[in-house]
C-alpha cells in the first residue's frame, strides 16, 4: 500500500471577484440579480420561477426538489457548465428542501418541534449547498431581507436588517459566504451595496486585501449607481481597492 503523504501547498486566493462565493440581500426590485449576471458567463438558478423573466440572461427556473436534484445532477456531470452561477433566491431553496423533507415523513404541519423533520431540512439542504460550493465557478446567492427586533437584557429593544434566512439556513450560508451585502435603492434612485456591518445593518465582509481606501481602512458603502453595468464596474473598482 502506498504510503499516504500531505503536501505543504499555499493556497493562492483568486484575483477575480467572480470566483468566490458573495450573497446580495435586499428588497424588491433592488438589483440583485441583475448585478449578479453582469459577472462572467453567468447562469441562474431561478428557484422563484419567473423572477427572471425580465431579464436577459440564462436562466432556468426550479418548482420543486426533485428538479432541483436533477439540476444539481447535470451540474456535477457538467463542472464547466458555467463561470457564474446565480442561485436565486436561497431562502426559496430552503423551503423546497423543506417541503421535501415534511413529504418524506409525512408531515405536512409546520411546527418548530419538529426535530426529525428540521433534522433532514439541515442534511437534504447542507448536501445541496456542499455541492453547489463544490463546483468550479463562482457563486452568488440572493435572498430577501427583513428587519428584525430584539429585546436586550435592559429592556430595550432594538432593530436591524438582515437576511430573510430561516437561522438553520443562515448557519450553513456564513460557513461560505465571503460578502454578506445589502443593496439599499436612495430616495434619488441610486442604489448602494453596504458590506461592512453597524448597528443598523447586519452586512459582512471577509476580504481583507480587498476593499479598501486609500487610507487603507475598510470600505463600508459601495454606491452603485441607477444600472448594472455600473453597478458591476463600481463593485469591481471597490474590489482592486480603487475607489475614489
């Protein structure tokens, strides 16, 4: 039997944004998507059927798990199927993974007791994305947002924006994710990626490189204008650490 050795190889980070995995959250018709085809040879997994209809880009949209299996399927035979791939909209492919597991058992009900039922959810959804992040392409995931309140040990409460994510959803996604963005529409129209978290916003970014200004502190607001393309090429600048 071969003897089994580990190879000391330093791992060097790609220079192109595109190859890693980002999550855009934010409202309605904020730009999400259409930022996220603006990256190379991108393709969408549309798991909100017909959310991409207004778009031009490649797109298939997915109704149920058992399409969203075969879908991963071909990805696997097909590594090189895409440079982008746009999964559109998260959260939405939780809840498949969750019709899916209350019809195996047959439950039907939705009750947070339920531990077999959220027990599978977190397998048949882990699995999903492990696959998914194991592909070689870059990966954007989309989800809604939603302000939360809280109530402190004070009394006090307090609300912020976060991602509209089940919190089993939201732990297998931050085990990847590198940006968690909120794209934010002004009064004027423009719109405004923020990436780095306050009090407000539950934003995050994990590039430390990357992202920078000229005094070399981090970037909190990315403004990305009123269209994609310079949505894209703002987000890009922001990236080689040359925005002004």
């Amino acid at each position: 039997m071969a003897e089994f050795r580990l190879e000391k190889k330093k791992n060097t980070p790609s220079a192109y944004l595109g190859d890693h995995t980002l999550l855009f959250a934010g409202g309605k018709k904020c730009g999400k998507t259409s930022l996220a085809i603006e990256f190379d040879d991108a393709f969408v997994l549309e798991f909100e059927p017909g959310n991409a209809d207004h778009l031009e880009c490649h797109s298939e949209d997915i109704n149920d798990y058992e399409k969203a299996k075969k879908v991963l399927n071909f990805l696997g035979q097909n590594p090189y199927f895409c440079k982008t791939l746009v999964i559109d909209e998260v959260g939405a492919l939780h809840y498949m993974c969750e019709q899916y597991a209350r019809e195996a058992l047959n439950k039907p009900e939705i009750k947070k007791s339920d531990y077999d039922v959220w027990n599978i959810v977190k397998r048949v959804f882990t699995n999903y994305i492990q696959a998914l992040q194991a592909l070689p392409c870059g990966k954007i995931y989309t989800c809604h947002q939603e302000w939360r309140t809280v109530e402190l040990r004070s009394g006090r409460k307090v609300s912020f924006l976060q991602e509209a994510l089940t919190d089993g959803c939201k732990k297998v996604m931050d085990i990847y994710t590198k940006i968690n963005g909120f794209i934010k529409v002004e009064s004027n129209g423009e719109r405004v990626l923020q990436i780095e978290g306050d009090d407000e916003v539950k934003a995050s970014n994990g590039f430390h490189n990357n992202f920078l200004q000229e005094d070399g502190t981090q970037i909190t607001k990315i403004p990305l204008g009123k269209d994609p393309k310079t949505a894209y090429r703002m987000l890009n600048l922001a990236w080689d650490n040359k925005l002004t």
